[in-house]
C-alpha cells in the first residue's frame, strides 16, 4: 500500500501532475484521447507526461523523475471509466 503524504498523493510532484493533467481542460481531453482504447500502467503514463511536458517536468517545475507513475496511471485509469 502507497503511503499518501501531500494533499492525498505520493509527494507533490505526483499531486501536481495529476493536477495538470485533470483540473486543465486541455491536458485532460489530450490525456484521454491519447488512452483511450489503450491499457495505461506505469510506463505509458510516464512516457505520456514525458511528450506532454518534454523538459522533464510539470508546468509547476516540479521533476517527473519523483512522479508515482502508478499512481498517475490508476488516476488515468479512473478517468476513463468516469
């Protein structure tokens, strides 16, 4: 089991991520037509965000390299089930 530490996530970079991802509307509808049809994990979350933000960190300046990309991926996950 994950332990949860900053607002419900991982850390923050994992929050801000997530956040980026779901609360703009833009990475969102990007986030769910790049995965729809296809099965998310780890990997394909990370090599998402990586395309989406190329420097190697969130909008934010928060690094993906301290990301939960399993985490990232059940989220990914949920919103293509909602």
């Amino acid at each position: 089991m994950t332990t949860k530490t900053y607002n419900g996530w991982t850390n923050r970079a994992t929050w801000n991520a997530a956040l980026w991802l779901t609360n703009t509307e833009s990475f969102y509808h990007m986030m769910l037509d790049h995965f729809q049809g296809d099965e998310v994990n780890a990997n394909s979350a990370r090599e998402f965000c990586h395309l989406v933000w190329p420097d190697g960190e969130t909008p934010d300046g928060d690094e993906l390299s301290d990301v939960n990309w399993a985490e990232i991926a059940d989220m990914i996950t949920e919103s293509l089930e909602g």
